[in-house]
C-alpha cells in the first residue's frame, strides 16, 4: 500500500514539470514575439528609406518642373515658340522656309558621304 507521502510527492512532481514546460512555451513565444518585432522593425526601416529616396526623387523633379514653368512664363520662351511654331517675324524681318527633310532624305544624305 502507498503512504500519502509518496502520492503528494508525485503530484508535486507533476505540477512541476507542467510548470516548468509553461515556463519553457512562455520563453519561446516571447522570443518569437521579439524575433517579429525585429524583422517588422527592418522591414519598416528598410520601406522609409525608399520613400525618404523617392521624395527627394520627388522633389528634384519637382524642383526642375517650377523651372521650365518660370521659362515658359518668360516673353523670350514665347517669343521662340511664337518664332518658330507660328512663322512670326519682327518688323523689318524676313522668313526664310527652307523645306524640311524627311527621315529618308537624311539617312540619303548620310550614306552618301
């Protein structure tokens, strides 16, 4: 026959083991936690360096786009454009149009040679 003794002993045993393997499965999902927050951190780091490149991309664009516009607004651009796409002349001036060449004309011309 067993003694009360020998009983409680393996139940504490018992209990011990069960919570020394929560303990163990309680380690292991912290540090699981820990090793995603790690790679989301990188990965985050890694998303706001392309968008820091991409806004500086962004913005010397946009930097060169308010050049061109403060030209096109300027009287000597449309003066040029005004010249050349419309055949305007000053007084006093004249226009010569010369005939444009076709692509096939010009790569006669350079074979030619």
């Amino acid at each position: 026959m067993k003694k009360k003794g020998e009983i409680s002993s393996f139940k504490a045993k018992k209990k011990t083991g069960i919570m020394g393997l929560a303990a163990a499965v309680l380690i292991v999902l912290i540090a699981a936690y820990f090793v995603v927050s790690g790679y989301k951190i990188i990965k985050l780091n890694k998303e706001l360096d392309e968008a820091e490149t991409k806004k500086q991309e962004l913005t010397e664009t946009k930097e060169d786009l308010q050049a061109q516009y403060k030209d096109i607004n300027s009287d000597k651009y449309i003066e040029r454009l005004a010249r050349r796409d419309l055949k305007l002349v000053k007084a006093n001036e004249l226009l010569f149009i010369l005939p444009e060449e076709t692509e096939e004309e010009e790569q006669d011309g350079e074979t030619e040679d």
